[in-house]
C-alpha cells in the first residue's frame, strides 16, 4: 500500500509547485503572501506556486519561507507535507491578538506553550498531550530579539478554529478564566503535528490586534498599519534566526517516546 511518505513527496511539489530538492533545512512559515513575496525580492530567489494553494521560495542559503494559508487544518497539513522533505527546523512568523493590558500591538511573544482549542490536532496525539515549541530554537530566537535590543513577552496561546468571536461575551469569559497571553489559529496545531512529525519547531508571534476591547477588533486599516510599521522587522528576525542557527546554533535533537 502507498505510505505517507509517497503521499508527501507527492503532494508537497503539487501544493507549492517547488520540486523537493529545492527545498532547505530550515524552513519558515507565515500565512501572509507578502512575507513570501517579500523575502524574494530580497534574495532574488524564484517565487514558486502562483496559482497554487501555497506558496514558497528558497534563497541561495538554503532557506525555504512557505505561505500555508490560514488556520488549523491548512497548518496542520503544512506539517504533514514537510515529512517529504524532514527540515531540521521550523519556525512559524504568526500574528495573533494580545490579551493582555501588557500586550501591545507590535509586541512580539515567543509562545512557551498553545491551549489546543481548534480540535485539529486532536486527530494526531491525544488531547492531553501539551502543544509546546522545541526549547533550543526558542532560545536562540530570544538571542536574536535581544540582539536587537527588542523586547518580548513569552506566554501560552490559545489556539481555535473559530474564526468571527469577537463579538462574542461568553467566548471572552472563557479566555480571561484561561489566562492566555494571545490568541491565533494556528500555534498549537503547528506544535502537535511537529511532534507527532518529530520536526523541531517553533513560533514567533507579532501582536497584530487587542480583539478583546471594542477599539482593537483587526480592520484593514489597522492591519495595514501593522504591516507598514512591523512586518519587515518580524521577517528579518526570522530570516535571521533560521539561517544563523544552521550556522552556529546547539543542534537540536527530537526524542522519541
């Protein structure tokens, strides 16, 4: 019978329309178009996937940036693809809603762990299972954000598949009673299927909205603000952080259980 790994050689060049010896090591996510367009015209690399549900480009470096869409199960499938092609590391470049006073637009977190309130990664390990990110690569994205004198706040996400709650007073109870740092979509799913995958990853999270307060629900103008003032800097830390790590950073090693 065909095996998950005939399935991902197969599927991860159809979904992106990059050939697998394209891609790198070390690999970073986003669900924003314009990281991928972004990173090309800085490397002059090749955009592949025009068309296509994904898509991704490699620099002469060996670092791959991927556009899977957005939520659980597109994140949860991005997981499942890269088998196909088994990096050393991921690192998701997110944006989520601060809730907390002390969470700021333009704050970055790196998550220390995800509530998994989307159900998608329930199908992978059993639900008692905590979604965390691997520490070393945490670790030396920290290093990079203190290298740039920027500040951070580290915290637990929690992650849902719902996407329209803002409106929603009962959904807010539930989050102040769980005392999570940020909410988003993807986090926790990103972190199961890498550990069931037994792929190294990681998530740095740009506070793109406080949806907790009726002044802070995202518009297009207030993302658009964000991306002109925050983007560049939550992308150059990425590129940054995955391609030094290859370089200089502790090899970072995943147990089986």
């Amino acid at each position: 019978m065909i095996n998950k790994l005939d399935i991902t050689r197969n599927w991860l060049p159809r979904y992106t329309s990059m050939p697998l010896e394209k891609f790198g090591d070390w690999v970073l996510l986003t669900n924003f178009s314009n990281y991928v367009t972004t990173f090309c015209e800085r490397f002059s690399c090749e955009l592949y996937g025009e068309g296509r549900p994904m898509q991704a480009a490699t620099n002469s470096d060996g670092l791959t940036i991927i556009n899977f869409g957005m939520g659980s199960p597109n994140a949860a499938t991005m997981m499942d693809l890269l088998t196909a092609v088994h990096p050393k590391g991921v690192l998701f470049l997110g944006k989520c809603g601060g809730l907390k006073k002390s969470t700021e637009i333009g704050h970055f977190i790196l998550p220390i762990a995800a509530i998994r309130g989307e159900g998608t990664s329930d199908d992978y390990l059993d639900p008692m299972v905590p979604a965390l990110p691997s520490f070393k690569l945490h670790k030396f994205v920290s290093e990079k954000l203190r290298a740039h004198g920027l500040d951070y706040r580290t915290g637990v996400i929690y992650t849902t598949n719902r996407r329209v709650w803002e409106h929603d007073d009962g959904f807010h109870e539930r989050l102040r009673q769980m005392t999570c740092i940020g909410i988003d979509m993807e986090t926790a799913t990103l972190f199961i299927v890498g550990h069931k995958n037994e792929i190294s990853r990681g998530a740095l999270l740009l506070v793109s909205d406080v949806p907790t307060t009726p002044d802070g629900v995202k518009t297009e103008e207030s993302d658009r603000a964000v991306t002109q003032n925050w983007v560049d800097m939550h992308l150059n830390l990425g590129i940054e952080s995955m391609t030094d790590i290859g370089k200089t950073g502790e090899k970072i090693k995943h147990f089986q259980y």
